[in-house]
C-alpha cells in the first residue's frame, strides 16, 4: 500500500528500504534506490537481524515511515532501536489504529488514515498522503477524513 509512497521518497533522492513479507511486491519495487527487505516485522529477530544489515549495506536511515499494525507495539519499538536518535519515525495508522507509547529519542510522527466519503483510501491516495506529511513534517497528519 505504501509502494508509491516508496518510489515517491526514491524520485526524491532517498536511498529507500522497503520491509515486506510478500517477494513478488517487493522485487516489483526493486530500483537503483529502493532496496526490498523481505521479512515478517513480527518476527522481531528476524526483523532486528534485517535492519542491522540494511543499515550496515547503506548507512543509517535518515527517515523511517511504518505501517506497523497497534496491535504489534514491539516491531514498531524494534524498528525505533534502529534509528539514531532524532530521527523522524512516521507510523502510518488507520482508522482504528492507536499511536505508539512514548519511543525515546525518536522524532515520532503519525500520519492517520480515514475514507473519503464512503469509501477507503486507494494505495496512491495513501502514498500521496504520506509524501505529503513528509513534505509538511508534520506531527500528527489526516488523510481523508475520519470517523466522527
């Protein structure tokens, strides 16, 4: 679903790396700049042992956007561990989600996701939403408009 939010920072400059499951999304990605991990984010030593690696390979990330589920609070801390410190962290949240606690010396940012009018976002709506609260830095960013 962030897949043109990926080419989008890449066509930007940025030294990208993508985390996903499925092998075929990811090679689909696969670019000069866009580097795929493939990997279960809630495997978390798996997950640790992937980021330790991209980070060794292309240097430390100068900016992380995660579509970590609420429900799985620990990846999201194991992907946090990998920043230096200062670095902005934006978690992508649906309807439902809930941010993060408190990650430490992370630049922790929520980009919230809604529908627009009866319907869910498409992927390049989500993905020009995501850019666009990069491009602001914005804290606390709405895409489409929310539940009241």
């Amino acid at each position: 679903m962030l897949a043109g939010a990926s080419r989008g920072l890449a066509e930007r400059g940025h030294d990208v790396s993508v985390v996903a499951r499925g092998a075929a999304r990811l090679d689909a990605l696969r670019s000069d700049r866009v580097t795929p991990i493939q990997v279960d984010y809630t495997d978390l030593d798996a997950l640790d042992a992937a980021l330790s690696r991209a980070v060794a390979e292309r240097g430390p990330f100068e900016i992380a956007v995660c579509w970590i589920r609420s429900w799985e609070p620990e990846s999201l801390r194991h992907v946090a561990s990998a920043l230096r410190e200062g670095t902005p962290l934006y978690h992508v949240l649906g309807t439902t989600g809930t941010p993060a606690a408190e990650l430490p010396g992370i630049d922790y940012r929520v980009v919230r996701l809604g529908r627009r009018g009866s319907r869910w976002l498409t992927n390049d709506e989500i993905s020009s939403g995501v850019l666009e609260a990069i491009d602001r830095e914005a804290a606390d960013f709405p895409v489409g408009e929310r539940d009241p």
